[in-house]
C-alpha cells in the first residue's frame, strides 16, 4: 500500500525530471502515431467509397463460400459479342461442375454484366442531345446499383428491349424533371420508353472521374440494332473463390481479352495490391493496349491511389516512433545489462562470502561446544 501511496509522486518526479529533450520527443511522437491512425482511418473510409465493388460482399450475404468480383476491359478495336459471352458462360459453368460447385435451390452460383459504349442522338418533341450510350447485358446494375429516381431499371429478363434508363442530368434536359416513367424517347431515329431515370454516385472520386455531360442506358441487344459495329468491351463477374486467384485465374484463361486487362475487385485495398499500386505509382497512366476505362474504372483506381498514399504515409509516419521506442528498449536493455554485470558477481562474491563467515563461525560453535 504503501509503494501504490508513493507511485504518483515518483511519477510526478519523473515527469519534473524531463527537460525540453525529452518533451520534444515525446510530444512529437504522440503526434506521429495520432497521424499514422488518421492515415488508418482515411485508407478505410477511402476503401468503403464505391458501391460498384461490393457485389461480391452482397452476393455471398451471410454464406459461407468466398466470392470474388472481377472485370474485364476489352480493347475498343478488339470487342466481343453476346455469342461470345454465351460462349464463356457455358465454359464457365463446365468449370465449376468440376471443382463440385453447385448453385444453392433456387439460387445462383454466379453473377455477370456486360455493357459497350456508342455515341447517339437522343431526342423527344422539346428538342435532342447527342449522349453517350451504354448498352448492358446481364445484371449491370446489380455490379453498379445508381440510385433511382423514378421508375426502374432494365435487366435481361425484360420480354422486350425498348425500354431506357436516363441519367438525372438528361432527363432534365429533355423533359425538364425526373418522374418520366412511360415517356417515349427516340434514339438514332428509333422509338423507346423511359423505364427509369437514375442519379450518378455522389462520392468524391466519381465526380472527378465522371465529366461526361448525361447519357442514358439501353439493352445491348437494342443498341447493336441501332449500330451494327457495338461492341462489348467490359464484363464483370461474381464468382466462387474458394482458393485464391482461382477465379481470375479461371476468367483469365476462358475469356481471352487480348490485350486488355483483367482487374479483381475484391481485392483491390488489400496490402499486397496497394504495395503494388506503391510500387508501379505515376506509371498507371500511361496506357498503351487500347482500353478505355469506364468512368468508375477510373473512379476505382483514383481511390486506389489514394489509398496506397494513405498506407504509405500511414507506415513513414509510424517508423519514427517505433524507431524510437526501439532505441529507448535496446538503451534499457544495455543499461540493465551494465548494471547486471557489476552487480551480479560483487553480490555473488557476498553471498559466498557471507555464507563461508556463516560455515566458519557454525564450525566455531561445534568445536567450542565439544570442549
């Protein structure tokens, strides 16, 4: 009790005993692990930014086997069709059956999206625009939920492909408001019916990677109607990964891309990546294969640099005070080493000492007593 009574004063004394040294030190280091946490906290808040790399998370939901969600980007000359897509979803499917994945009852074992990208006029009685169009294919809004504002979107189980989905910014252009559900549309002289009408993502790395000026999202199959040469050239998928790399590994071999590139998802914030998005840092830019990203391809790899700077500072910030509680270990250490050194034998020696005077003066009592 009392050694607990004495600890705040000895504590106190030690903290009268720091000079403007040791103030320093220690106030620039705290300052350094609270940075390296907000660095932390900023990497995870930066890895949550986009909605369009979860699918992978709410497809699984509460099961069990790990999915990964990857995309593929095709070269603008070097496009497939939806034969081609078809054709790999038959190989894939062969695939699985031989590595014994079977799809839940009444469920699916994976899920996949295509889309190509034209230029179209789009027009209604108060006037035309010429937009970018995408033409999905597959669960294309699952892989990218934007959010709505009326109506609903398109998807493949759709009986007929007349139906579009406008973006906020259009609709507003040529309809001057957003519940436009049932509204026709013509496009490239073609009639259509608004079936939505959807806002952009809001987050910080789309509005700088989205700089387009509206556009509007149509079935593939009624684009390459309206323009022979459409072309797919991104598919995304969620699969089963129940080793690692598998299903890139799996994407990669059946869905010959050429040049293009083959990007997983799931995993684009882990450590290994980011350490490789460190290391390779200025050199992303420079594309020389003939893809085109997406706006939120581009999106994607905006936060994935950001994230790689927050990790990286995140580290340098944290070296110096690990640094420093390491030279402050290997002092005590070396300290306590000195002090074991010249104490320990002089307390040796004592103990012999004080143990031969006890032998001696026992060996004196016996042979006084035996007189």
């Amino acid at each position: 009790m009392k050694h607990l009574r004495e600890l705040p004063r000895r504590m106190l004394a030690a903290i009268k005993a720091f000079g403007f040294k040791q103030w320093f030190l220690l106030i620039l280091n705290i300052v350094l692990v609270l940075a390296s946490i907000g660095c932390v906290v900023g990497l995870n808040t930066v890895s949550g930014t986009l909605t369009s790399l979860t699918a992978a998370g709410r497809f699984r939901g509460e099961g069990e086997t790990r999915f990964s969600q990857l995309a593929c980007y095709l070269p603008v000359d070097d496009g497939k069709t939806e034969e081609d897509i078809f054709s790999f979803r038959r190989s894939l499917e062969s695939k699985l059956m031989e590595q014994s994945l079977e799809a839940p009852e009444g469920g699916k074992l994976y899920l996949d999206a295509y889309y190509g990208v034209q230029s179209v006029t789009i027009s209604t009685d108060s006037g035309n625009a010429a937009v970018k169009a995408v033409g999905v294919g597959g669960d294309f809004f699952y892989f990218h939920p934007l959010p709505l504002r009326s109506g609903a979107y398109i998807n493949s189980d759709d009986l007929m492909d007349d139906l579009v989905v406008l973006d906020e910014e259009i609709a507003w252009r040529l309809y001057g408001g957003t519940d436009l559900t049932g509204l026709p549309v013509t496009i490239n002289g073609e009639y259509f019916v608004i079936g939505g009408v959807i806002t952009r993502e809001t987050d910080f790395a789309t509005n700088r990677a989205y700089t387009g000026d509206g556009g509007v999202y149509m079935s593939f199959s009624a684009m390459q109607r309206l323009i022979e040469s459409a072309a797919i050239t991104g598919y995304e998928i969620v699969m089963p990964d129940p080793i690692t790399n598998y299903a890139k590994g799996v994407v990669s071999e059946t869905f010959p891309i050429g040049t293009g590139d083959v990007v997983e998802n799931s995993s684009r914030y882990g450590l290994p990546h980011l350490w490789e998005v460190i290391k390779t840092f200025g050199q992303r830019s420079m594309r020389s294969n003939g893809v085109i990203y997406p706006y939120w391809e581009n999106a994607a790899r905006l936060t994935e640099d950001y994230a790689a700077l927050l990790l990286l500072l995140a580290v340098l910030l944290a070296l110096c005070p690990v640094i420093f509680i390491l030279v402050l270990s290997i002092r005590d250490i070396r300290r306590a080493y000195r002090f074991a050194k010249a104490k320990i034998p002089e307390k040796v020696d004592a103990a012999v000492e004080k143990h031969r005077e006890e032998r001696l003066e026992k060996a004196y009592e016996k042979k006084a007593g035996g007189e």
